[in-house]
C-alpha cells in the first residue's frame, strides 16, 4: 500500500496558502469554513518514498556547475531557486518527461502561484501523466496542493476528482485539502447535487482514513473541526437533520470537539426545516457547554428571524444588544411563548401521529438535548454585552428591504452613521442594500445620491452596487442612463463591468426592441476579454426571437453550442424554438425540438408552449392533436407514475399550454380533444376560462349541424362529433340534447 509522501516547498513559501474569500452571509458558507491553508501541508512525521527522499534537503547554492549542465539538473536547480516561469518554459521545451521530484516540485508550485493561468498550467500537466499513465510521478503534496488551487478558482469537480484519484492511488489528501473541497461542493445554498457530492466525498475519505490502525499514518489527513463543519454544512443545506446528526455524532471519534460555528450552521438547519422555535435553544447549548460565544452567532440569529419574515424579533435582539442586555435567551424565549406551549403537548398540536415527525423531533433532541423540558430550567445569561456590529444591522436592514419598509432602510442607515463605535457604522454592504431598497421602488434619483454619498464619504462601491443601479435604468427603460452609469464604472469608479453587468444591459435593450443594441453590448462584452455566459446567449437569443429573426438567433445558439467553457441548457433550446414559432414557422420549430430529443434533452412545459403559440399563429390545428397527444402521454406518465418506458418522462403542464391547445381545438370543432384538454386542466388545478370558449363556441359554431339536406351518409358520420359538441355545450352550461349531469365523454361502440 502507498503512503503519504510529503514534498515541502523552499522555505520562504511556508506562508500560509490564500485564503478563501469571507462571504457576507451569516450562515457559514464554504468559503467561510476555512480561514487559511498552509502553502504546503506540512507534518510533523513526513513519509518519503526512495525517489523524493534527498530533493527537500539539498541546496542550490552548493549544486556544482557539472550538476547543473543536463536539463533534468538544470530543471531542478530553477524549481529550488523558485523560477517557476523559466521551470515551466523548460518543462515545456522538453520533448522527455522530467523525474518524479521535478514533476511534483513544478505541479506544487503552480499550484500555490494562485493564479487562473498557473492552474492550468499544472492541469496541463496532470492531463498528459494520465494519457501517459504516469500520474503515479506526483506524490500526495502536490495532488494537495492542486485540488485547493481547483477549489478556490471554482474548478470544484475537478477538485474533487483530483482527491478521488489519490484516494483511489492509496494517497492520503491533507485535511486542508480534502476539506477545502467538500467547502467548496456545499458553498452553493441551492446546489443541492454539490451539497450530495460533498457529503459523498468526506465518507469516501473518512472510510478509508478508519482502515488504518496507526494513527500517526492519518496525522496530516484525519478530519478536524473544519473539515466535520464542510460536512455539516452540506446536510444544513440539504435540510437533511438525520444526515446533520450522524455527522455531529461522529466527531468525538475524531477527537474532534463543536465548536461556535458548528452551532451556527445548526442555526441554518433550523431555518431550513422551519424551525423557528429551535433556535433560542441553539444559542442557549451554545451558553451551556461553554463554547466561546462570537458576533457571527448573534448575527446568524439576526439573520435567521429576518429570513422567517420575524423582523419584530429581529428588532428585540438588536434593542437588546444596544441596551446592553445579557438576558438575550429570556427574550427570545417569551416572544416565542406560544410555540413553547406547543413543545410541552409534544409538539404534536394537531393529535397526529406521523412517524416522520416523531423521527425527526428525536433527532432534534438528540442535537440539543435542552429541548427537553425548556420550562425547567432558568434561561443563561450571555457571558458578556455584545454590541450590534455593521453586519447586525445590515441584516435588519435586508429585512425591511425585503418587506418593502424602504423608510425603515434610510432610517436605520441613518441611525448606523450617528453610532459612535465605529464597528457599527454603515460598509459598502449596508449601502448596496439602501440603493437596492430604492431602486425596487424606482427611485433611481435617491438611489444615485446615496452613491454619490458612499464615494464622498469614501466608502467604495462596488460592482454589485453598480450592477444593482444598471438593472434598475434598464427596468425603468432608461437606457441613456444606464450607458453614463456604465461608462463612469468604468471610468471614475474604475471598475471593471463582468458578465452580469452586460447581461443586464442587453436585457434592457431587449425591453426597448433594441436588438442592434443588444448585439453591441454582446461584441463590447466579449471585447473586454469578459466571457459569456449562458444567460448572455440566450438573452441575445431572445433579443433576434422578439424582433422575427429566429435565423439570427440560431446563429447565436451555434456559437454557444461551440463555446467550450459552456453547457447548452433548456433554456437556449427553448428560446431557439421560440423564434421559429413567433413567425409560425412550425416545420423548422420542430426540426429543433427532434435535434434537442437527440441531445438527450426533454422539451418542457416552455418548450410546449412555445410550440402551440406557434401552431395557432400558422393555423394548423392537425399539429395541435399531434402535439396534445404527446403532452398527454407524459400527463399520465407524471400522474400514474408508470416508468417502464424510460424514453417518456413525467410532465406537469401550465395553464398557458392547456388554455393554447384547448383554445386552437374549439376554433377547430375538435370538441372530443377540447374535452380531454379541460379535464386535464381541472385536475391539475386549473379553472379553463368557460366564457372565452362560450364565447368561441357561439360565435363559429352555433349553426353546427343545422343543415337539412346533408345526405343519410354525411349524418352518419357526423353522429360522433354532434355527440362531442352536445357534451361541449353541456359543459359550458349551454342548452344540450343529450346531457344532463356528466359532460365527460366516453366514446361510442366503433368510434375512437
């Protein structure tokens, strides 16, 4: 079996690896989980196998000038010296690969420049080992190193395939590593594959790191509190509590102790499965085991009842905290009272009896053993006055953003200048928020004087405070202003635009049919050297579609299917079919939507959608039965829940689909489909718009039938569709032949 083998970096790169950037959320993120890496994961005990065990040890300035004349020595000699560009180009020159030290010494330190074109660079490399079957050259150090280089520049699949295939080489990663990772795969809050990925990956490393019995083998690898808080807060996105505490149940096999963040993303937990009543015992088994209590706590706390929409307990918790107050646990207990009450009945208010219910309360109890009996005991006393911080009060302000109490924004901006402490005075965040308040209600003069306040008082904006202004010009159509907005970005502020900048100005050139407009900021985008993304395709897409020229936005999509860095989605497909279809071009709609199937994507509900618009504006209802056929064998795949047929997917369809197709039936006399439409519609909930087709119905089709001279033949064949339309008009409350109390047809003995 392998071991770890550690490389160690020259000793001026012992400093410690670039930290993740700190998110502003109040619920610990990834980015937030680790606070620095070591340049190298160095340990106490280095295993080194036969091939690197005298590099870390000798020293350049004593290489004689006949060691230095061959390029394998002259290779290593720039890797000790740390000319890693002059060791890259050398690399690079060679046509032989070098040996396993330079390898792992130039693979280490690309990684630790930190910078987008070095990680490809050791990416470049990692590529031809594996074609070449050589990744056994690099040892576990530079893996290491790697897959947090992948990690923080977002490369997180990467990453984690990089741990795997050590895992899988008999490698053990650094902690730092491995949990640098699993931080990154859970740091989305609504990336719930990721979350899965990452609770995935720590099993993988925590099972094999149990295999071993030495535990001095797994130093440098075996989990530590940061490392179980990655963990954790993967299941506190996922909303998993059970998952959340067979993860806390295992770190006393580690040795591993909770610390403060480990409660707060519990925190996060209780808001996600909606259990605002759990979190006063959070911070009160915070208080009672001791652990040292943090302004990231009480600001988690804030954060929390404002995500609840409770500002008014929001508002007790900062009150407090400006009065001084330490009894912080007796006030969130009695403005919660009511919902203790319920906890002492069991929390079971409703005399039901469910059994997920009943698991999850015990795994809540188990988490916090004082929600057992919360009246029995006195609440704790914080160890301390905690005075509200900027990041306290910019919660309280996202709340009444969100609540659309813009007075209470200004005022409480207002009230955070006149602070005295100056950890309370108002950042760029409490600003950008301010600024969005205003522009949400249009007041786009308001929003650019408290800009202009931020640059007089010499807080700095930022590009999210510039982006939120531009969307709002664009909103309001104002498109001159957003163009001055843009250019004294870039000019004053000095400010670079990103993708999210022209995005929405290509949205709003879109809102003012601009699609000449639109295009220019497309080219002025990629100019700059800044990288579209899906949205800026498709948003340019959408600029041809609604201007009729769906051969423009075809072009558009073809560049996005040859764009490497991305991954055509639904969305671009959709928007494709869209164009074809507001001109009625049905044939070439189609065509895109048998290609989409081809590449393996399913058309929704928009996809559908846009099909029946189309099919009404060429005026083919025949494709209207064709396509309603298809929408209601995926219906019944979603309702029965029959999938033998793996090629057939389950479809829940809206009201604009079934209103489109049921509208083209009437006009077409197809009243047996027009039937099926509207049953389809009353069972998902739709309530079909009876005047319109009353309306419909009486206008083309009331003399249906009414013909004296059709020969016994014709009458015949029309028993059937008399039928339907006689079910029709029953169903509409008209005067009927046949109906009385059902409308719903079932067909006749030789009639399909």
């Amino acid at each position: 079996m392998n071991t770890n083998t550690v490389l160690l970096l020259p000793s001026h790169l012992q400093s410690s690896f670039s930290s993740f950037s700190h998110s502003s959320n109040p619920f610990p993120s990834t980015s937030s989980l680790h606070h620095s890496f070591p340049s190298t994961f160095k340990s106490t005990r280095s295993l080194l196998l036969p091939a690197t065990a005298n590099y870390t040890t000798n020293n350049p300035s004593h290489l004689s000038l006949a060691a230095t004349t061959t390029p394998r020595n002259l290779l290593l000699t720039l890797l000790r010296q740390t000319k890693t560009e002059e060791a890259w180009i050398l690399y690079t020159d060679s046509t032989h690969l070098p040996n396993t030290t330079c390898l792992s010494r130039l693979v280490s330190q690309l990684s630790y420049q930190n910078t987008l074109s070095s990680l490809t660079r050791a990416q470049s490399i990692v590529t031809r080992l594996r074609h070449e079957r050589q990744l056994h050259r690099l040892d576990a150090n530079s893996l290491s190193l790697l897959a947090v280089s992948a990690a923080k520049f977002g490369h997180v699949l990467y990453a984690a395939s990089v741990v795997k295939s050590m895992l899988r080489s008999g490698y053990l990663p650094n902690v730092k590593a491995w949990s640098a990772v699993i931080s990154r795969l859970a740091s989305p809050a609504d990336d719930y594959d990721g979350a899965r990925e990452a609770l995935k990956l720590f099993k993988s490393v925590t099972r094999r790191l149990g295999k071993f019995q030495d535990p001095d083998m797994i130093a440098d690898s075996r989990p530590d509190t940061a490392a179980f808080n990655a963990a954790l807060n993967a299941c506190a996105n996922l909303g998993d509590s059970k998952m959340f505490l067979k993860v806390f149940d295992e770190m006393p096999q580690w040795g591993v102790v909770p610390d403060a963040l480990s409660y707060n993303i519990l925190i996060k937990l209780c808001c996600r499965i909606d259990r605002k009543d759990l979190l006063v015992f959070v911070l009160e088994r915070v208080l009672q085991l001791g652990i040292p209590l943090c302004m990231t706590t009480l600001h988690s706390l804030v954060a929390a009842y404002v995500d609840f929409g409770d500002l008014e307990t929001a508002e007790k918790i900062v009150h407090s905290m400006r009065e001084q107050r330490r009894d912080l646990c007796k006030i969130l207990r009695e403005a919660e009272s009511n919902l203790f009450e319920d906890l002492g009945t069991g929390h079971d208010d409703d005399g039901g009896n469910d059994e997920d219910e009943e698991g999850e309360e015990c795994v809540l109890q188990k988490l916090l053993p004082n929600l057992v009996n919360p009246t029995g005991t006195d609440p704790p006393l914080l160890p301390k006055a905690y005075a509200p911080n900027t990041r306290i009060y910019t919660s309280l302000m996202k709340g009444y953003m969100k609540a659309g109490r813009v007075a209470d924004t200004v005022r409480m901006l207002e009230a955070m200048r006149r602070q005295d402490d100056s950890a309370s005075h108002p950042d760029h965040v409490s600003y950008t928020t301010v600024v969005s308040a205003l522009v949400e209600t249009g007041s786009m003069d308001r929003a650019r004087e408290v800009l202009a306040e931020m640059l007089r008082i010499g807080v700095a904006a930022n590009r999210i405070t510039y982006n939120i202004l531009l969307k709002g010009y664009c909103k309001q159509l104002q498109m001159d202003e957003a163009r001055k907005l843009l250019k004294e970005m870039i000019d004053d502020a000095g400010i670079q635009p990103d993708a999210v900048s022209y995005n929405t100005l290509i949205d709003g050139f879109i809102l003012v049919d601009d699609s000449a407009g639109a295009l220019a900021f497309f080219n002025e985008m990629r100019a700059r050297g800044i990288a579209p993304t899906n949205i800026s395709y498709t948003t340019l897409m959408k600029a041809f579609a609604l201007s009729g020229q769906p051969k423009l936005a075809h072009k558009v999509f073809d560049e996005m299917v040859n764009d490497r860095h991305l991954k055509v989605d639904i969305i671009g497909w959709n928007m494709l079919v869209e164009g074809y279809c507001r001109l009625g071009l049905i044939e070439e709609a189609k065509k895109v939507i048998q290609k989409m199937k081809e590449d393996g994507f399913h058309p929704d509900v928009g996809t559908y959608g846009s099909l029946a618009n189309g099919i009404a504006l060429a005026r083919k209802p025949g494709e209207a039965l064709i396509l309603w056929n298809e929408v209601k064998e995926r219906c019944k795949v979603g309702k029965d829940g029959n999938k033998s047929d793996s090629s057939i997917q389950p479809l829940k369809p809206d009201e604009g689909l079934l209103d489109t197709l049921a509208d083209i039936c009437v006009r077409a006399a197809f009243f047996r489909k027009a039937l099926e439409i509207v049953a389809c519609m009353e069972e998902n909930g739709i309530s079909p718009n009876k005047t319109k087709f009353m309306k419909i119905y009486v206008e083309m089709h009331s003399r249906m039938f009414n013909s004296k001279h059709a020969s016994m033949a014709r009458q015949q064949r029309r028993v059937e569709r008399k039928r339907a339309a006689e079910a029709f008009k029953f169903w509409l409350g008209l005067p009927n032949s046949y109906y009385g109390s059902e409308w719903r047809l079932e067909p006749m003995d030789g009639y399909e």
